[in-house]
C-alpha cells in the first residue's frame, strides 16, 4: 500500500502548501513536463519545432514556425493539461512492477537529460531545472536506492495532481492559458462561440473529467497490481515453505532409512557372532 500513501501524502502536501517555496523545484519540473507535451505533440502537424522555455512564475512558452492545422492546434494547446497526467500516471504504473522499477527510474532521468541539452538554452532556467532534477535523482539512486524510489514516485504523484491545480492556477487569469490560447486561435480562424467564459468553463470542466477518470483508471490499476503481487508473493512464500517442509521430510525419511539399515548390520554381526559362539 506504499504507493496509495504516496498519492496521498502529495496530495495533502501540495493542498496545502501549494503557495510555499518548498514546492517550487516540483512546480517547475510539472511546467517542463506540460511543455514538451505541447512540443511532441505539435511536430506531428508539419510544424517547424523551434524552442520551449519556462519562467520563474511558473509560465511556459512552446514556439513552433509553420501553419498548423486547426484539428492539429486543438490537440497541442490541449496537450499540456493532458500529458502532464498521463506522464506521471504511466510512469507510477510502471514503477510499481519490482522487476521494471530501475529501468523506469532511468528512462525518466535520460528524458531529463535528453531535454537539457537538446530542447533547451543552455543556460536558462528550463536547463537548471532539468538537469537539476536528473543529477539529484541519480545522486540519490546511488546513495539509497529505496529513498530514491520513494522520491521517483512522488514526482510522478504531483504531476498527477499538477495537471489539475494547473487549471485552478490559470482560472484566476484564463486568458493567460492553454485554453484561453485556443481560444483566440479559433478565433482567427473564424469560428467563435457565445462567450470566452462559457468556452473555458465547458473546455476546462472537459479537461478535469478526462482527468478524473484517468486517475481512476490508475487507482483501479494500482490496486489490481498491488493484489496481483501480494498474491504472488505470498503464493511463492507458500511454495517454498512447502517444498522446505517436503525436503525436511524426505531428509527425515533418509534418515529413518539410514537407521533401519545401520540396526539390521548391527542385528547381521549379532547373528554372526552368536553362530560362531555356538560352534
């Protein structure tokens, strides 16, 4: 049940002290996370990828050259809200497959890397927090593995709830984002609906409920995995106690055997010297 205490404890934490400092190397990374999101997902629209960055307050600009379809611009303005969750979803889903944890530590420290010199200016404050984070993570792989871990799949729990505190964040200036972007975009493309509030409320409530149950799905799935190994290993425990049990059986069953025989050569030289003592 450790992972369940993880999402609830960052859950708690980040409710809580969303405003505080201690939160801001978290909030930095969720914003370079939403980031490449916009990023990948606007390449697959014939779009040159120019550069992202991220600033202090916590806003995030991706910058593309081209023309970009309208169904195209839909999906990279959404991206960001969307894969944020998805990322830390399916990284605690896999982490918590014992055999597959260290493997998933590490593909999340080489994207880090990966981003730092490669989709960043070296140096802005997205290669601070990029590299920052990949070399306190193996910092902390190499001097305790199991802290590290713990570490890991919080990060991934605050990008899960992220996602949603992003929304609540930008509903105080909601032209300032994803949606608002949007917005003004389809705008210019001449399609417009009633009001930009009613837009970003039905738009954003949208996002929350693909949200919710994304978050549902994992639940259920950790649950499900969580049993599934419990199970297994106590299977396994009874396995092996029963084969250690069968062992010290056929041991004691050896042993009775090699009393047998001894008491039968002891009973054969007896028999022996009592015939010889007759003659």
């Amino acid at each position: 049940m450790t992972f369940f205490w993880i999402l609830f404890l960052t859950f708690l934490m980040s409710f809580v002290f969303w405003e505080s400092i201690f939160l801001f190397p978290f909030k930095m990374l969720s914003v370079l996370i939403h980031e490449l999101w916009h990023s990948l997902v606007s390449v697959f629209f014939n779009v040159d990828w120019v550069e992202f960055h991220i600033e202090k307050n916590e806003i995030g600009k991706t910058i593309v050259k081209g023309s970009m379809p309208i169904f195209g611009f839909v999906l990279t303005a959404l991206a960001g809200y969307i894969g944020t969750l998805l990322t830390g979803s399916l990284f605690l889903r896999l982490i918590i497959q014992k055999n597959l944890e260290d493997l998933i530590f590490f593909v999340f420290c080489g994207i880090l890397f990966l981003i730092s010199f490669i989709l960043v200016r070296i140096p802005s404050l997205g290669f601070y927090v990029s590299f920052g984070w990949f070399f306190v993570l193996i910092i902390i792989y190499f001097l305790n593995q199991k802290f590290a871990m713990i570490t890991f799949s919080i990060i991934q729990s605050f990008l899960i709830f992220y996602s949603f505190y992003d929304l609540l964040d930008f509903s105080k200036n909601p032209y300032k984002s994803d949606i608002g972007i949007l917005y003004q975009f389809l705008q210019k493309q001449n399609i417009s609906f009633a009001t930009f509030e009613t837009f970003f409320y039905v738009v954003s409530s949208l996002i929350v409920f693909l949200n919710i149950y994304i978050f549902y799905k994992l639940i259920l799935s950790l649950a499900f995995t969580q049993i599934k190994l419990e199970t297994s290993e106590a299977f396994r425990i009874e396995n092996s106690t029963e084969s250690q049990t069968e062992s010290q059986n056929l041991l004691f069953d050896k042993t009775l055997q090699q009393q047998d025989t001894s008491i039968s050569k002891e009973l054969t030289k007896d028999d022996r010297q009592h015939k010889i003592s007759e003659k």
